[in-house]
C-alpha cells in the first residue's frame, strides 16, 4: 500500500496539467513518502494530449500514471475514475492542474496532520495566486440562506457558525469546505461514503462531500494555512453562461439532495424571478432562465451532453 496516490485532471491544458505534476515531483524529491500520480485526460483534443504525453514522459519519476478517457467526465467522474486507476492508498490528493506546490514534502506534511488529528477527514493548505498572495480557500456550505442572504451577511450576524472566508488563519481550523483545487482526503472514508457524487458534472462536488464525511462519518474538513499552494484561479474552466448555468443546475440538485423538496422550491423560484429581470438588461441569461423555469434538471447538465470519442 502507498501513503498517497494524487490525481489531477486534464482537459486542453496540458501546459498548466506538466507543470503541476512537475511541481509536485520536485518538492517530493527528498521525501520518502511512497506516492503516485494519477493524470486523467478528460477527452482533451488529439494534439494537447499528445503534447502531455510527451512532456510527462521528460519527468524523471517512475510512478506518474496518464489515462485517457474517452468521454469528459467532468470534476467529480473524472476524479473518480481517476481513483478506480489509483493503487491501494491511505489517503487521496485530489489536486487542480492549474496548480503548483510552493512546500517541500507538503504531501508527507498533510499526511502527518491527518495522522495527528483523527477528527479530520478532509484538509486543505491555504491557496495563493500566481503572485503568492492570499486566496479565499474555504467556504461556507451551499444552502438557502447562504444563497438569498449572501455569505457577508451571515459572518456578520453569525461569526462562530459563517467564519471569515477573507481572513488571514494562522492556525489549522476547521471549516465548512476548502476549494476543490486541493482536497487531501483520508482514502478509507472516502472510498465507504462511494467518493464523489457523479450527477453533479461541475461545482459543488466539495461541498456535497464534506458534508456527507460530516454527516454520515463525523469527520471535519480543516484548512491547514502554514502550508501553501498556488493556483491559477479560473485557467482549467473559463466562465461563460453555460457554465454559470452548470453551477445552477449542480446547485440546485445539492439544495434537494441535503434539504430536500421545501428549500429547493424556494430557491429555484427567487431564481426565476432574479434571472427574470437579469435577462432584460442581459439578454444571455435568458438561457439560464428558460433551464431554471424548466426546474434545472440534471438532463440539461453538460454531463449528459458529452460524446463518446474514439482514440
């Protein structure tokens, strides 16, 4: 058995997938963690994972695995088919292609928090930018009053329960969720709770997961700020308004799956009515609006748009 087996997802930015997965090799150099890489190709075009082939192969390591599958998973899917090629682990790195690891051996070091904390289930380092300064990292679980009362709000009227997404943490802390560019997971638990949820094709897939480790295996997910990663926020997917639709549609499918048919009713209804009006002043929502007066269904996901395609 090795002690981490880290998986990272490509889909046409096989640039930003070599460098995270060189960086990773470099800081692990001198550890004697026992680890692997595990790279999935999210149906990427022919030329950009030729170009990863080849450049994964000018990494001077022996346990880098890269998988093409033939059809774009998505986060979660693809992460868990990454799993299905991973060996028998302790524990998951599930880390963003368009990241880098600033912190030598940080992978031996979660696994030492982890090892030192039984409480904690998921943890996270803290994201920096590509200039190394301080990035939001964790978040407050997705629910109807996070989404018509708005996070703000609730830190300030609920400090102990909404903590500061925008303060500077020195200490480990146990929070909602961390960011899905970097999630260390204990693989036992991840594995008995089914891993990621696979209707949900992008968004969400890290808040739904440390709230069933919460729910169903009381165990925690905490940030762990003396240790660093960079991310270069927004390079893997670019916003547009099908994706800000795709984060609807996975919204709204978590809100039913954890509060049920009440809060999912209110929701999608102060949506239509917002998006409504939104679409006058722009008329690109309309899109958006037509998929939620529709109920945001998991058949309008770009999960059930993918095409198979042959290698």
């Amino acid at each position: 058995m090795i002690d981490v087996s880290c998986i990272i997802i490509n889909y046409n930015t096989s640039k930003y997938t070599y460098e995270a997965v060189a960086s990773i090799v470099q800081k692990q150099q001198n550890s004697s963690l026992k680890y692997e890489i595990v790279v999935i190709d999210n149906a990427s075009k022919t030329e950009d994972f030729t170009i990863l082939s080849k450049n994964i192969k000018t990494i001077n390591s022996g346990n880098i695995k890269l998988v093409k599958s033939k059809i774009n998973l998505g986060f979660g899917a693809g992460n868990m088919f990454g799993v299905q090629h991973s060996s028998k682990c302790k524990y998951y790195a599930f880390i963003n292609n368009d990241t880098l690891q600033v912190e030598n051996d940080i992978l031996g070091k979660l696994r030492e928090f982890m090892l030192n904390n039984p409480i904690v289930g998921i943890c996270s380092p803290q994201m920096l930018d590509e200039n190394k300064n301080f990035m939001v990292t964790i978040d407050h679980f997705s629910s109807l009053q996070r989404e018509i009362l708005k996070r703000s709000l609730l830190e300030f009227l609920f400090p102990k329960i909404y903590l500061n997404r925008k303060k500077t943490y020195d200490h480990p802390t146990k929070v909602h969720y961390v960011q899905g560019s970097f999630m260390f997971t204990d693989a036992t638990i991840f594995n008995d709770l089914g891993g990621f949820d696979e209707n949900i094709f992008l968004y969400y897939e890290e808040s739904d997961l440390s709230r069933r480790f919460l729910k169903q295996k009381n165990k925690h997910t905490y940030l762990v700020p003396n240790l660093e990663y960079i991310h270069y926020k927004g390079a893997s997917t670019k916003k547009n308004i099908t994706i800000k639709t795709e984060q609807k549609i996975s919204l709204l499918y978590y809100i039913r799956k954890h509060f049920g048919w009440l809060h999912y009713h209110i929701l999608i209804k102060y949506f239509i009515i917002r998006y409504f009006f939104t679409s006058f002043i722009k008329p690109k929502y309309w899109k958006m609006f037509l998929v939620l007066l529709a109920g945001a269904p998991i058949h309008k996901s770009l999960g059930q748009k993918q095409k198979v395609h042959e290698n």
